[in-house]
C-alpha cells in the first residue's frame, strides 16, 4: 500500500482529483451566490432572512434561471467527477506509464473547468458539449484499461 501511495501515477491522480473536488465543491457557494443575488430561495426559511413581510418573503421563493443553471452544473459535477474519482483509483492501481496517466488526469480536469465555465456564462454551443464528450472519454479510456489489465481483454 505505501508503494502505491509513493508511486508518482498516485500522487499525480490525488493531485487532479483534489482540483476537480475542490472544483466542484466551489459549485455550492456559487448557487448562493446566485440565490441571494436574484432573490430566488427554495426554502421558506431561506427567504425570512432576505425578505420583510410575508408578502416579500413570498415573493422570494421561486426559480430563477440563473440560479438553475449553476444546479445542473453542479448535478453535471457529479453525474463525471464521482466516476472519474473511482475509475481513476482503478487506473493507478494498473500501474500505468507516468505520461499517459498524467495526460488523461489533465484532460479530465482541463475539461471539467471549462465545461463549468461554458455552462455558467454560458458559451455557445457546442462548447460545453465537447469539453462534456472529451471529459467523458477520458473516463470511458481509463475504465478501458482497467477492464483490459484485469480482464486481460
């Protein structure tokens, strides 16, 4: 174990995998932020503390585009970054080279920021679109060689 924990495949994985953790964390104070920026509160007890009478604080609970926008940034965060944190586990166990692995942790995170970037602005598509496919397929490569070092496919 301490081997895999020395190993440089293992320090670069932790490395990237804290960025995008850190990342995506970074995703639920930006939907407060937009939540109290446009007076859009989900909760009742949310809206008693930005709002005077029952009227205003009614008035406060509702949707708002912006603020969903970031939700489903955020929800994207964790339909990829939760599988690439286990795939990617899987992956350094299979001893990869140091390049390619560094390539595919690099990848990942390049494309996950940006993706994040082109959702919350937004930017045209098919940017998020791309930066979405080719996060995937990193994931989807490194899965590829676990199965392939441990299936021997």
């Amino acid at each position: 174990m301490s081997e895999l924990i020395q190993s440089d495949v293992f320090l670069a994985y932790s490395t990237y995998a804290c960025i995008v953790l850190v990342k995506m964390m970074l995703m639920s104070p930006l939907t407060a932020y937009f939540r109290v920026t446009r007076g859009a509160f989900a909760n009742p007890e949310d809206a008693r503390h930005h709002g005077g009478d029952e009227e205003a604080r009614k008035k406060l609970l509702k949707t708002d585009p912006d603020v969903e926008r970031v939700r489903r940034c955020h929800r994207n965060d964790l339909e990829n970054i939760v599988p690439f944190i286990g795939i990617g586990l899987l992956y350094t166990l299979t001893e990869p080279d140091l390049t390619t692995a560094l390539l595919h942790f690099r990848i990942f995170v390049g494309s996950r920021i940006f993706h994040s970037i082109a959702y919350v602005l937004p930017l045209p598509q098919p940017s998020r679109g791309l930066s979405w496919m080719l996060g995937f397929g990193v994931t989807f490569s490194m899965a590829y060689r676990v199965l392939k070092a441990g299936l021997y496919l």
